[in-house]
C-alpha cells in the first residue's frame, strides 16, 4: 500500500478517508483481539509516514518482536 500511495503521490491515509466501519467500532468485540478502529488506522498510517526509513525499519522491528513473544504493549 505504502508504493501504490507513493506512486499516487498520496497519504497512506488517502486509503482510509471516509472509510465507515461503524459496525467493527461498535461491535463490542473484546479490545485485546479487536481490529484496529478507522481513526486508530489513519493515525497510524498518518504518523507511520512521517517517520523515515531508520525510524519505520525500527518501529516494524519493534512490532515484529511483540507479534513473535505475545508480548502485551500495555505492561
């Protein structure tokens, strides 16, 4: 997604305007195994391309590192 927005010369976030999710915001699932809201994706994908390369190569080492252990980012 991050080459077709650079291609388009758009935000990542481009993709998420006016994006309705209401139903995955409201659907009272669990919030440890919830999907990322709408707001949290653009803020996310806002931030994510503001930072640069060794920053987001760094970031997604960190984010790989907790998938791997289950660690809990919150503790």
């Amino acid at each position: 997604m991050w080459r077709i927005a650079s291609v388009l010369s758009v935000p990542i976030s481009h993709f998420f305007e006016n994006l309705d999710l209401t139903d995955a915001e409201t659907s009272g699932a669990d919030p440890g195994t919830a999907h990322l809201t709408p707001s949290q994706a653009r803020e996310l994908a806002h931030i994510f391309t503001t930072l640069d390369t060794s920053r987001r190569e760094a970031v997604m080492a960190f984010l790989r590192s907790l998938a791997q252990t289950g660690q809990d980012v919150r503790s």
